[in-house]
C-alpha cells in the first residue's frame, strides 16, 4: 500500500519533471529507488550467503549469520536509476527546445544567443556521464574488495583510477585550478592576489578526494546501521547546502548545485532503504561496496560541484576519525585486529574494547600524551591499582569514544549517538562555511559572484 | 624480455600518438592491455578457485579444476586501459589546438570556420564515455550471472538496460532511423523512395542488437578457446573492415571507423591475452562475464559506428548457430542439459553428443524434417537396425555439426576449424557486403557519399 503511494507520486513527478526542473525527476526516480531496493534485498540476500558473502554479526547473542555486500544492491538500482533519469534531465533540450532528436545542424549556421540556447549541452552530459562512469568503477572496486579481500597497498589506488574520467571532464569543461586566498594570508604571502593557481596539484588533490572519501566511510565502521546512516546524514547535509544555493544562491553557482541535487536525491532514496535493512537489529551487512560508493558519491560531487571544499567540511567527523585513530594506525599504540565495541551478552549493552598496554607498552614518547588524552576525556587509561602503570586504553575510534563520553549503551543507541553528533557538526560547518567563510576570504559565493 | 619489447614499442606509440592518429594510442594501450592481463591472469587465478568461482574441465582426462570468470580480469584490465586512453584521443583537442585547458570560451564570440575547430569535441567524448559505461555495466551483468547464475528472464533484458546511455547518445548525435530500400523492393513497395524511417523500431532494432550479441558469443561455447577465439576472429573482420574504410573510404565515413578502430584494437589486445590461457589445453575458463563484454563491445561499435547491419553480417556463424539450435531450444526435439560433445578418453577425441529420441521422441511433423536433414548431411540421424525408427540424433549446435562434417577430433582441432570456418564466412560476407551491397542499393557508402 505504502509503495503504491510511493508509486503513484513518483509517476507524477516524473510527468511535471518534463516542464518543470530536472530536480522533479531526481525525487521521482528517488522513489523508485527506494521501492527497488526495498523489495530486491529481502529476495537476494540467501543468494549471498549461499556463495559464501556473509557475516557474523558480533554484537548480537548468538552471534547471527547475515547475508554480507548487500550494499552492492542499493549501488546498482542506483546506477540503473541514473540511466533511466538521463532522458529525462535531458528531455528539454532533446524535445521541446529542438525539433526533435537533439540538435544535429552545423554549428557555424548558428549566429544569435536565442539559437545557441538550443544547443543540447553535450558538456552536461559528459559530466553526467562521467559521474555515474565514475561509480560504477567503483562498485566494482568495492564487489572485488568484498569478493577477494584485496591487500591495502593493492585497492589504495584504484578510486583514483576509477575517477580519472571524473577528472578529465573536469579539465574540459572548467580546468579552473585556482583557489581563493584567505585575506589575511593574501596580504602577507601572495603580494596581495586574491587567487593562486594551484595547477596540477588541484588534480592531484581531487584524486585524493576521490581516495579518501571512500575510505573514511569504510573507516568508519561496525555498528548496525552507521554506514548506511552516516552516509545518509552526509546526503542530507550536502541538500541543506544545494538547497541553499537554489533558493538564494547566484544564478551561476544554481547550475552546479543542482547537478549536485540530482545525484545525490537518487542516492537517499536507496539509502534510506538499504537503512532499513541494516539498521539495529541488522537483517543484513552493507559490506566495502556500499561505503566505497556512498563515498565516491561525495567526491564525484565535491569536485564536478566545484565545491569540494565545502564537501569535505561535512567530512569532519571523518577526519576526526582518522586522525584519532593514528597512533594506533601507525603503532604507536598497540593496535588490535578488531576495534569494534565488545558486546555484553547479559546486559544487552556495548562496552569500549580496549588495548592491553600491559603486554605490548606503547611507545616511551607517546605515555604522557596518553595520559593528557585521559585527563582531557578523549580517551579511557586504565591504571595499575598498584604501580599506576599503565594497563590498558580504550581503543582510538570515533565509536568507542563516544562510549567513552556517554557510558555503555545499546547497539541502536550507540548508533543514533553518532549520527546526531555527525549531524550537529555537519550543521555548525555549513553554518561556518557561509557566515565565517565571507569574512576570511572577503565574499561568500552565496551572495556575490565567485 | 617479450614483455619488455612490447612495453618500449607501446611507450613509443603513445608518444607519437600525440601528433599522428589516436589509432596509435589504442595499439599503445591494446599492447600494455595484453602484458597486463597475461601478468594478472596466473596471479589472481587461485583467489577465482577460492571463492568458489572454479569448474571442471570435462574434455580432458581426470576433469581438472580450472578457475572461471576469468574473461573478468581481461574485460577490467580493458576498461582500466580505455581510461588512460582518453587524454590521448583527445590530446590535440586539449593541448595542441587550444590554449591548453580546453576551450571555454563563450561559443558566441566565435564566427569563423578556423576557430570552431578548436572546439572540443564534446559529443565524440559522450559517445566515448558512453560506449565505456555500457561495457562496464555489462561486466557487472556478467560478474552477477557467473556469481549467482542469474535466470534466463532476469537476465535477458539486462544487456538492454545496459545501452540506455548509447542509445541516448546516438539520439542526441546523430539520431539517424532511415535505412535504405534495396532498389528492387522501393521501386514496388516504396513509391521509390530511398530511405524509409523507421523511428522507435530503429532504437528497438539497436537494443536487441545489444541483447544479441552478448547472448549470442555465450551460446557458442563449450570448446577450449572458442568463446575468446571467435571474439578475436570477429574483432579481426571488423578490423579488417575499418581499415578499408580509413585506407579507402570516403572521408565522411572515416570518423566511425576510427572509432570503431579505437574501441577494438584494445580489446584485441586483452583477448589474444586471454586466449593464450584459455586454449587447449585450457588453464582458465572465461565465464560469461567475458562473452557478454566480448559481444557488447561488438554491438556499441556496430551502433555508435553506424554500421549494425554490417557487423550483424560478421555475426552469421553465431545467427546460424541460433537458428540451428531453434528446434532443440523450443523443444520440438528433446533437448539434454549439456549439448556438449562428447570426450572420449581412449582415444582423446571429440564426438558428437546425441540426443535421445527413443525415449522422447520428437514433435510428429518434425519427422521428415529431421530425415531430409540428415540427408543433406546437416545432422546425423541414427536408425534403429530393425524397424528403421528414429533412435538419436546429434545435438543441434554449430560445434556438433563441424564434428558431423568432419568427424571426430581433438579439442584444438575443432576449435581452429570451426574458427577457420566462421573466418571465411565473416570474408564472404565482408566482400558480398561491398560487392553485391551496392548493386541492391545502388552505391557502396565505401566509395560514394552515403
């Protein structure tokens, strides 16, 4: 019944996507999305198990056997969504603005502005193109990764590979390497030029966005739901800011944001529905596809958005991640093979694992920042009752400090914990980036031309 | 040290391909394709055995167990190649002609011949980006039906899905649905009119192209090297036809066929890598992920390069061997599980499977029909001694047929004679396509403006 509605608004949509924005059918084949996977998961996931994808879910009594990867399934309704979406982003252009079967005449026939106009924009549809190019490479990556384990040193590289054409259309169509100075540093530093060109280290800097935002999703990782959810959260925040731009923004900066808009609409809607599936109590894992593509969703649009920046603000609560977990990364802390919240079958509850110091005492240098950490709540020492050595620490993730900061907790919990601290962030950067941002940098392309 | 020599002679194609044709590019990256992939195939062929992609080699003594899906890797290692390809295609658009960066300028300001030139060629990079998203997709078709042995009504549309983006790039560029009329038929039915429309059924014919000619290289399969040799023998034909194009043709038509030539060159490259594994006697199976890339590149090249109906005249082995199969397929005589021949291990030959109609006997009205085949030496019928009935007779498959033809053989054998025969039908139909095409339709787009 409820699908049917779904159903039914989604048609609608579609029809009214033909006059009105593009955007109408984003949400319309969002809806679709949504139903798809919905309805596909609960068929395919004994398909999984049976050629071996699958997973004990830890934190559960019992320790269920769930079907893994399923997050391969929300990535390729998406893809498959975004193919059937093309006719219709493109509809004005193919039918009501030509006669019919795209512009085909010579150019050089073309003198006045009103004609150009009907000029299917064969550069929209390169990014387009490249984008949904661009993710689909990297569900592949991700299907390897689930399928064969790949070694780190193997899979660090290939998102980069997978977005080169990502990077070509952005070298056609823009090729803009500048990036704005603060007006502090301008003065001081670049004799006052309010822009440096940054040349192919922009490129180099995109392909790591591409590197990066895959794997912090992945990083972030091993309780019901946060996967999915964080990515969700991401994708609404990135809405906020699109929404923004539409509403008020400059008319040259609307172009970008929607294009932003329309990929990402598609991806909640098969989130949202693989959330359901995965959220506590997990009736299946998502597995490195799914994290591998919502990521790249966020670097394909940070960089053909020409707001990568502003993207990787979002990221914060990822970063933070990352760099929490560097001393265990890079052992200077002992690091487990497992980091996950160690689960207490009689309360029900998740408690911090922790890394024993006793056996392997972590680097000399690093005791007293431990201990600073400790005195700042950033993280959990444990003492010796006697000696006051140090025996133990909470292990260096973003999950377990929150446990830290807030007590054992219920797995859901736990989860919503997270979210809504990613949220509350994700919201003060934004707020940050547009109220902060015009005073540093002199403008804010909210309100004035970039 | 073979390797070696190869990787100098691509470096120096790819470095003269900046001022010489893109083809050099494409015959660069086909032969860093063919190292890659003949490096990756032993390498990664245990983790295939491991999770359980594997099968029995039935044609030889003690059935070894051979990794499959390994046509994968060579179809990844292609998509992998055509990314680093496109800055070369396109190199002269982007650094020699423009300022570098591309040309971004407003299409206003520009009025005379020389500077639209310098344009860059958006529409050709949308039929480049196209073309890679619908073999991508169709690897990840194939990557599921070796995983999860999809169904034949699942995964029949599937190839379909997959050219979305080709097709809508054909609308957008060229959106051309005329065909020509043989001059005999126009002349009675047309009212003498050339060209008729076709419309939407054109884009219908183009889409059951897409899911022909996947379907079509994975029917005729089952020999050591036949999969991938008959790809390499299609792949040759369709060079073979490009060539006289560029060499001879008329300069309107040169475009596809550099198109062409640049989609296939690479592929060649990656195939005979594979094939060198995959002959007899086999050390890898290629799975169905390569037959459905193999067949689509065929389809994209023959769609975007606008000549479907002559690559259709390269696909008469795999028609006939369809058309062959039609009264087993649709059971009007039995047909068992595996058409297979048969392997004798006395002898180390290859026999022709049979099919059992004593104990169910074929459709009545089929009878004579079967009789008048056997006649023509088209199968082998087997008499009962006694009462002259029906008892067997060989399954109908191109593979058995060569065996009637020319009796039983070793695997290499049947495998180079059946590739020898479809590489003097592709011939004929390539000369009768040239030849006897412009008596029909009164000129050869070979020689005079089409």
């Amino acid at each position: 019944m409820f699908s049917l509605i779904l159903l039914i608004a989604a048609t609608v949509l579609l029809y009214y996507s033909r006059t009105e924005s593009a955007i109408y059918a984003a949400i319309g084949f969002s809806l679709y999305g949504y139903i798809a996977t919905d309805k596909l998961i609960p068929r395919v996931g004994p398909s999984f198990i049976k050629i071996g994808l699958f997973g004990k879910d830890m934190s559960k009594p019992g320790k269920p056997v769930l079907p893994e990867t399923i997050g391969a399934v929300a990535a390729l309704v998406y893809i498959m969504i975004m193919f059937f979406c093309i006719p219709f982003i493109f509809f004005r252009y193919m039918v009501i603005e030509t006669q019919g079967g795209g512009q085909r005449e010579s150019t050089i026939e073309l003198l006045n502005n009103d004609q150009l106009k009907t000029f299917f924009p064969h550069n929209k549809l390169s990014e387009y193109l490249s984008s949904i190019l661009c993710l689909e490479s990297t569900i592949i990556i991700g299907i390897c990764d689930d399928l064969f384990d790949l070694r780190w040193r193997h899979k660090f590289p290939l998102p980069a590979i997978a977005a080169i054409p990502l990077l070509l259309v952005y070298y056609v169509d823009f090729g803009v390497t500048y990036v704005l100075v603060p007006t502090i540093v301008k003065d001081c530093l670049f004799h006052g030029k309010k822009l440096i060109n940054l040349g192919v280290f922009y490129y180099l800097y995109m392909a790591s966005m591409a590197i990066f935002c895959p794997n912090s999703i992945n990083i972030l990782a091993g309780v019901n739901g946060l996967e999915v959810g964080q990515s969700i959260v991401l994708a609404m925040l990135a809405l906020i800011n699109d929404t923004l731009y539409l509403t008020m923004g400059i008319p040259t900066a609307r172009d970008s944001h929607r294009f932003s808009a329309i990929l990402i609409i598609p991806f909640l809607g098969v989130s949202l529905a693989l959330f359901k599936w995965n959220k506590w109590p997990a009736k299946v894992f998502v597995g490195d596809t799914y994290c591998y593509f919502a990521g790249m969703v966020f670097a394909v649009v940070g960089i053909l958005g020409h707001f990568s920046k502003t993207m990787l603000l979002l990221f914060i609560p990822q970063i933070l991640n990352f760099i929490y977990s560097c001393p265990q990364l890079f052992k200077i802390v002992p690091c487990p093979r497992h980091r996950l919240p160690k689960f207490n079958e009689t309360d029900g509850l998740l408690y911090t694992s922790r890394a024993n110091l006793k056996e392997e005492p972590p680097k000399k240098w690093f005791i007293p920042i431990l201990k600073l950490l400790n005195k700042l709540k950033l993280i959990d020492v444990e003492y010796h009752p006697k000696d006051g050595s140090i025996v133990s620490c909470s292990n260096m993730t973003l999950i377990n400090l929150t446990l830290v900061w807030f007590g054992p907790m219920r797995e859901d919990q736990l989860c919503n914990t997270i979210l809504l601290l990613q949220f509350m962030v994700g919201i003060l950067a934004l707020i940050g980036r547009h109220a902060i941002g015009s005073i540093i940098f002199g403008h804010d392309n909210l309100w004035t031309i970039r």
